[in-house]
C-alpha cells in the first residue's frame, strides 16, 4: 500500500502544476511529506489589535481593527500603485500596494471596516503598511479560531506569485484533514507513554494549526525531541558497531622514536591536558578497533605536538602516518615545525601540495609506496589517485570542517584496513554541536596553553579612539614587537560601510612613514609568489606592520607580532575573530588584540564585540556563536550557521532537548545494541527511512 505522505504536492487542493514547480524550485517541497515538514519559523497572536497611536516602525507584523477612508490609483504603468487611507479613531495611516491592483480594487471598499495586518514602516514622517492583508471585519469573526497563526520560510520569486506565508498556511490547512487516521506512529508506544509525549498527528496538527499555546508547546516538544533523537539513534548505533565489528591496526608497542623525542627533542614539557590526550590515543590504538577521534583545541595550544607524537607512535609500529591540511600555507606550516622537531631523528618527513614539481611528485610516489617516507604533509592533493602508500596507519585531518566528507573518504581508502583517524579542530565546537555532528567520535579537549603563553588582552575601540591606537602600536614597535591589521575588504564597498584595505593602507602608511617604519601587504588577490615574499618580510622583521584580509586567519605562526587590530570587527563573526586573536600571543610577551568598530553598532554585534573582550575561552565564545547563528526568523530568508538540515529543532536554543534525547537513545540501545526487540521495530523501520541513502561516513569522521 503506497504511503499517503509519498504523493505528489502536486495534486494537493490548492496547488496545481504551476505552484508545484514553485515549490519544488524554490524550497525543495515535492511530497506531502516535504510539505508537512516545512514548519513554521514563528507565530503571530492574532488576538490582540493594536491603535495607530501605538505605532512605530520597530514593531513586526501586528494586526488593527479600523475603515477605510478613501482609495486612490496614483501613478502610470510600472510606477503604479494604490494607495488608502485607515482610519481606526487614534490616527489615521496610509495602507499602500503595487501589485495585485485589480484584485485590490475589487476587495477595498471606503466606508467599511476591516482587519488589517502587515509591518508597520515610517516614510516622511507617516506612518505605513506596504502590501498588508485585509479582510472585511464580518469575515474576520466568522473565521475558525486559530489565534496563533503560523508565519513560513518563503522567496521572493514566491511572494511574486501570491505563494507567501499566508499561501502556504492555507495548502497545511487543505493537508491536515487528509492525514487523520493514515499517519503511522514513528516512535514506539513504550517511549510515548514514559516519557508523555504527544501523538504524531496531534504534533504535526498542533505545530501548523496550534488550538492553544499549551497544545503548541507539547508539539513542539514532541517534534524535536524526535528529531534529535533518531540523530543521536544513528550516531550511538553507529559507534556501538564501530567498536564491535571494525577492525583496526594495532599499536602494540612504544618504540624507540615516540621515546626518543619524548626524552631528547622536545621542545617544552607537555600540559597535562596534552598528556591525558596522548594517553586516550594510545588506549585507542591498542585496542584492535579503528580509532576515531575528534581533538579540539584552541589555536597554539598544541594540537600539532599530539599529532606528531602520535605519528611516532604509528612509525615505531611499522605504519606510514599522514597529515592532510586546508591551505597550502597550513601544510607548509605543519611540514617546516614538524621538520625543525624532527632534526636529528632517523624519520623521513614529505611535503606534497598543488605546487610540488612533477619530478618531485614522482619521488614521493616511490618512496611512499617503498615505505621510505614515514610522514606524508600535504593539501587536496594526498587524496589523488595515484598517491599510494605501503602502509597507512595513521592519518590526521586538520581544520575538518574546511574538507567534505567525500574527500576524507577518499584519503581513508587508501588502505585495505582503516588507518586510525585523529580530526583536528582550532574552531571549538559547542557540546550541543560536537555532541551532534560528531557524536559518534570519541572526543579530546586541550583546555591549558603550553607554560610561558599569556593571555591575549582584547580591548575595544570606536574610530574617534584611532588615533590613541595609533600611538599604542607605536609603543609596541619601539620595543621591538610587531603588528597585524586586518580588514574585511580590498576594496571599497558601495553596499557596505566597512574599512578596506587599500584606504587603511593609504591612512596607516600616513601615519607610520618610512623609513622609520616598514609595511607588509597581504590579501587574497595576490599572486601566491607576492604573498610569500609578503609573509618573507614580515617574518623576518623587515616589516613590522602587515596590513592583511582575513588569509592570515589560518597558517601563520610569528611569535614577534604582539598586536593585532581587526577594523570594522563587527562584520566578523565570533569564530573568526577568535581566530584571528590566535594569531597574536605564540611568544613570551603580552599580546593584545584590539577591536575597532563604528558607532552604531546592531544588538548582535555588540554581544560579539563584548563576549570577545570579556572572555578567551574558545568554547565560551562557540557557545555564544552558536546562539546567535542560530536559524534566522526573517521571513524570505533561511540563514543556516548549522552545517545540519535540522527541520525544526535549534542547537542553540534546544540543548536540554537533545541532552535528554542523546539519554533516551542511550538508554535504549543499552537494553537493546541492534534493535531487534519487537517493540523496538518501529526504531529500526525509521532509521532506515531516514537514512537508507547515506553512507556510514562516521567511519572516517
């Protein structure tokens, strides 16, 4: 029997082949499935009218009670609209349309009384509702009672042809009543009646066309809790056949070059945050299963020593280990310290990017698939195909989030066994977040700094402050240190009001003139031979400021630079900023970083600027990100800062939903690892619905 929530939208009442095109173009609804789980972003009272009087252009979409006065048709051809006066005895209003005027005409009589809705807007000095809905008061009252109206995601392209909000909350009224009695549970009865959850129908009925705010919030609870739960089913399931069935390599010994470096070339003592990480490797890699582990860590806390101990560890077992990095200067970087450690130790060390010579590339093919190369550094392209290794034991993957699945698949198939996988992170990740996306990976936390880090000081300043700034880098340069000045644009921008780089570097190289003072330029336009001889100077203090975009966020470790000023710093997000703060404070002096912004700054842009000064833990910071990119509550607009297609559940906001549902599944998967109970039937039907296309990519991270 076909599955109701399978039919095509198209033959929906309401819909039509035209408006089902719509739909599938423009938000992917092709089902009734798809339809049903396009779920309101916010929800408007329609209980409460408010006066003219009350009114002001801040306010969102609110509803009067009042007559028309009059209607005019001004204006010829394009330019043409309509435009009324409403009158509700506080004040009048001017109600204004420019498309739909035929059918305006027809619905807008003066002399009578209707309920107006829309957003209010100022326009010299009078008070207006562009395109609001109207409705003739009579028709108003006898209307059912859905006093929380459910406001949808739609597009512009949408509202252009009469598919908005409005629209679409009439095609779920026109749904709903087809779906009685055909809907199947999708959780067990067992995990209703425990944890008093509202029925499927009941949820999906109250979550469109709630009957009260409390029958809301039951659906609503409902609906996300399931959502986070079958994640969370999948990521538990996952791990337990991860840790059952897949075999890995096994490290069986410590040897004589993890010992060797241990006792003669390292170059400070180890944290004991390093240390205990060290340890959770080790026991991973001893075990006989793949290990799959994520290592968060803030920018210079030492991630890369871990790393590098543990490719020890897989050389001293007869393994080859690799690195794979986003950006040809991060692999750089990680080749040129890991080099510099390893002087001295009888371990072969290559570095393989989109650069490397054919002659050379060739050699490296060899002597990988010879075994003489222990440790492989490189870019996108150790994921070709004709990089081959003997042995591949260990393989560590830096700044994940900036690879696609697919392409650390393929760098984990390059061994008939799986190589253990150690994912890397400067970017710290919410528990909400990692505890999601990464909920099948065993996870390690670096929290302290190596001894002898300071913490970098975050001060903020507005631009009337710049020239005190100024003085302060001057300061700095005197005792030798040097400077980073980031900016957000090259160029000038007409759609934005930010610094960019070539006026700053017009107004810096004013103020630090040569031949007192020598500047370096860096920014992602440059030839890749113009940044390097940039970076060359900086590096080896010829300049002591470098005026640079945001391509420094990533690779570069100059201990000598103790400031860094961010201009126009609230067009930058939190994780940026906090790496780009990560840049100073690698040496013994302190550091500063110093936030220059406008004078008006957005309520969300003020958190930023303040959370980046009052706090330096990362994973404060992420927390705070991740409630402000939360999904946006615009509609039109569908922001995602989450990299998960979540239909209705927010990790910003439902952290305690997911708690209890990552719990529940725990819970059930410990009274049943493979879900063959016949209670637990529903379960197992569900996870493969919902995921019967998709590979087990957990496996490689």
């Amino acid at each position: 029997m076909a599955n109701i929530l399978d039919e095509n939208i198209t033959y929906l009442k309401g819909v039509g082949t035209a408006r089902a095109n719509l739909l599938a173009s423009e938000l992917g609804i092709k089902t009734y499935y798809d339809l049903l789980n396009h779920f309101p972003y916010k929800y408007l009272d329609r209980t409460k009218f408010y006066s003219v009087r009350e009114l002001n252009s801040d306010m969102n979409y609110i509803q009067l009670r009042g007559k028309i006065l009059n209607v005019e048709v001004l204006g010829e051809k394009r330019k043409q609209r309509i435009v009324a006066s409403f009158f509700d005895g506080t004040g009048t209003l001017k109600l204004v349309w420019f498309q739909g005027l035929k059918w305006v005409q027809q619905q807008v009589v003066p002399g009578k009384e209707y309920v107006i809705f829309g957003k209010p807007t100022e326009f010299n000095g009078v008070m207006n509702f562009m395109h609001p809905e109207i409705e003739l008061v009579d028709n108003f009252k006898d209307k059912p009672d859905f006093s929380l109206q459910a406001l949808y995601n739609t597009t512009e392209k949408m509202k252009s042809k009469f598919l908005n909000s409005k629209a679409i909350h009439k095609l779920q009224q026109n749904l709903l009543p087809l779906l009685k009695g055909k809907l199947p549970e999708s959780l067990p009865a067992y995990l209703i009646e425990q944890h008093k959850l509202m029925h499927r129908y009941e949820a999906l009925y109250n979550i469109h066309l709630p009957q009260s705010l409390d029958l809301l919030q039951k659906a609503q609870f409902r609906l996300k809790f399931e959502e986070l739960f079958y994640i969370q089913l999948k990521l538990l399931h996952l791990k337990h056949y991860q840790t059952t069935s897949l075999g890995g390599f096994r490290f069986e010994h410590v040897g004589d070059k993890f010992n060797t470096f241990y006792m003669q070339y390292l170059p400070f003592e180890l944290t004991r945050a390093q240390k205990r990480v060290l340890r959770e490797i080790r026991h991973d890699t001893n075990t006989g299963h793949q290990m799959n582990r994520l290592l968060q860590g803030d920018v210079g806390s030492g991630k890369t020593l871990v790393a590098l101990m543990s490719m020890l560890l897989a050389i001293d077992n007869g393994f080859q280990a690799c690195i794979m990095a986003p950006t040809e200067i991060l692999a750089n970087q990680h080749f040129k310290s890991i080099t510099e450690l390893l002087t001295g130790l009888d371990v072969k060390v290559e570095l393989l990017t989109g650069s490397t010579k054919q002659s050379q590339r060739r050699l490296i093919h060899a002597d990988l698939v010879s075994g003489e190369i222990h440790i492989l550094i490189g870019t996108h392209a150790l994921i070709e195909d004709t990089v081959q290794f003997k042995n591949l034991g260990f393989v560590v993957i830096d700044e994940q989030h900036r690879f696609g699945v697919a392409q650390r698949a393929r760098l984990w198939k390059k061994n008939v066994n799986p190589p253990h996988v150690l994912v890397m992170t400067a970017t710290p990740i919410p528990r909400t977040l990692a505890m999601t996306l990464y909920g099948d990976l065993d996870v390690s936390i670096i929290d302290e700094l190596p001894p002898g880090r300071k913490t970098v000081k975050t001060l903020h300043y507005n631009d009337s402050k710049r020239l005190r700034v100024f003085g302060f880098i001057k300061e700095q340069i005197a005792l030798g240190r040097q400077v980073y000045i980031v900016y957000p644009l090259i160029k000038e921008s007409e759609a934005m009001d930010y610094k960019d780089l070539e006026d700053g570097l017009e107004s810096i190289s004013r103020a630090f003139p040569p031949p007192d003072y020598a500047i370096s330029v860096v920014h992602g336009k440059m030839k890749p031979e113009e940044k390097d001889k940039a970076m060359d100077l900086f590096v080896r203090r010829q300049t002591q400021i470098m005026i640079a975009t945001t391509v420094i966020e990533v690779g570069v470790n100059i201990p000598n630079a103790s400031v860094m000023v961010i201009e126009s710093a609230e067009r930058f997000g939190l994780s940026q900023l906090h790496q780009l703060r990560g840049r100073v404070g690698r040496g013994a002096d302190q550091s500063y970083c110093i936030l220059m912004t406008g004078n008006k700054l957005t309520t969300d842009g003020r958190t930023r600027i303040k959370t980046m000064v009052d706090t330096n833990d990362g994973f404060e910071i992420s927390e705070v990100d991740l409630k402000l990119r939360g999904p946006g509550d615009l509609e039109g607009t569908q922001q995602s800062g989450i990299p998960l297609d979540l239909k209705i559940a927010n990790l910003g906001r439902d952290s305690q939903i997911l708690t209890f549902a990552r719990q529940v599944a725990q819970d059930v998967l410990a009274d049943d690892p493979r879900l063959t109970k016949t209670e637990n039937f529903v379960l197992k039907k569900q996870m493969e619905l919902k995921w019967k296309y998709e590979f087990n990519w957990s496996q490689i991270s």
